[in-house]
C-alpha cells in the first residue's frame, strides 16, 4: 500500500488470490517452506498423469522428483516473477 509493508497471516490460496489481485509480493518463513517439501518414499509417483497428452513427461518433468529442496530454495531465490513470463533463467532456454 503505497511502499508500505502490511504483514497477512493467511491461507496459502488466499495468499496468492490477494497477491496476483494487487501484484503483490508473497513471502514465507524459511521453516514453512521446508516442512511443506514433499518426499516420496518408495514408488516414484505416476507422471504420466500430469502431461496434457497422455504420454509420461519427458525432460525437467520427468526430474522433479529428483531436485532436492535446497536446491529449488536457491531456484526460488534467484527468480523473478517476470522471469517465468519471458522464459529467461531456464536452462538452455531463452535469455
């Protein structure tokens, strides 16, 4: 609100609801977002579902439960929101 920081304790979905309304920021404590990381234990969870097509994901699809959370801590911080419109800061992509 004009420059202002107004501190929301919220629900995720209205968190996001209210950020993408009034193009704000969203930020979360450092012990949320390591307790909300998913493991899979056993089985790898069926992917196929998730491809548009029908067919199993192919390339970073096929990987996501590979990345540990550090890692896509780090993703997060280096990214800007602009970043996802533009295809920047993907590798191999466009810059």
């Amino acid at each position: 609100q004009a420059g202002n920081e107004i501190e929301v304790d919220s629900r995720t979905s209205d968190a996001i609801a209210l950020a993408l309304r009034t193009d704000a920021r969203i930020f979360a404590a450092d012990d949320v977002i390591e307790e909300s990381g998913v493991e899979f234990e056993g089985d790898e969870p069926d992917l196929g579902a998730l491809s548009p097509s029908g067919q199993p994901p192919t390339g970073e699809m096929s990987m996501l439960g590979d990345v540990d959370m550090g890692e896509f801590r780090r993703f997060l911080d280096s990214v800007s929101p602009d970043q996802f419109a533009t295809g920047e800061g993907e590798e191999g992509g466009k810059s």
